[in-house]
C-alpha cells in the first residue's frame, strides 16, 4: 500500500510539473518578434496560435491596462474622499465639545460619518 501512494504522488506531481509549463508557456505574452511566422511550417511538438489569436491577446492586454489604470484613479480619488470625511467628522466633533462647553446642544452626527471618527 505504501508503494501504490509513492507511486501515485510521483504521477501526480508529473502531471503538476506539465501542466504548470504549459500554462507558462500558453500565459506568457510574446512579442511581435517572438511570435512563429504563421507561413512557416510548424516543427514536430510545437503549438501554434493563430495570428487571430494574438491580436484578441492583444486587445484584451490594453483593456486590462485600461482597466487597471481607472481602477488605480479610483483609488487616490477614494482616498481622497476618505481624508476628508475625516476631516469632516473632526470639525463635527470640535464644534460640538464648543456647544457643549457653552452649555448648548450638540448637533447630531450624521451615521455616514460616524465610521470616520478618530476618537
């Protein structure tokens, strides 16, 4: 029995170490230079991807980076908002330990605000 399992995670970790190089392979983006000149024939074991093929690799690659850059802008313009909800909430605070110290009631904190409180 402990021969069956030795055998079995030496398949297994076959199987792993193949599939994980075909996926580099297939996942690697390549350079115009880099790509096989689709006239030439294929050599034996080689896997060919149509030009058609790269041009979708390429156009889904500048979406990302579209993406990627309008996710980044969001991110400063989330910060941004985040410090001055704090910023608010501060100011709230400030003027109602005033209103209390002149003995007047407070104004109520609105609940947006309330997670931005740094007391």
């Amino acid at each position: 029995m402990g021969g069956d399992g030795t055998v079995l995670g030496v398949v297994i970790a076959g199987v792993s170490v193949i599939g994980s190089v075909l996926v580099a392979r297939i996942s690697t983006p390549r350079s115009a230079s880099d790509r096989p000149d689709p006239e030439e024939a294929p050599r034996e074991g080689e896997l060919r991807v149509s030009p058609a093929i790269w041009e979708r690799f390429a156009v889904l690659e500048a979406k990302v980076d579209h993406l990627t850059a309008i996710v980044e802008e969001q991110k400063e313009k989330v910060g941004r908002l985040d410090r001055l909800l704090r910023t608010a909430m501060r100011i709230i605070r400030r003027a109602n330990r005033r209103l209390v110290a002149a003995r007047e009631v407070p104004e109520e904190i609105p609940r947006e605000l309330i997670p931005y409180s740094i007391d």
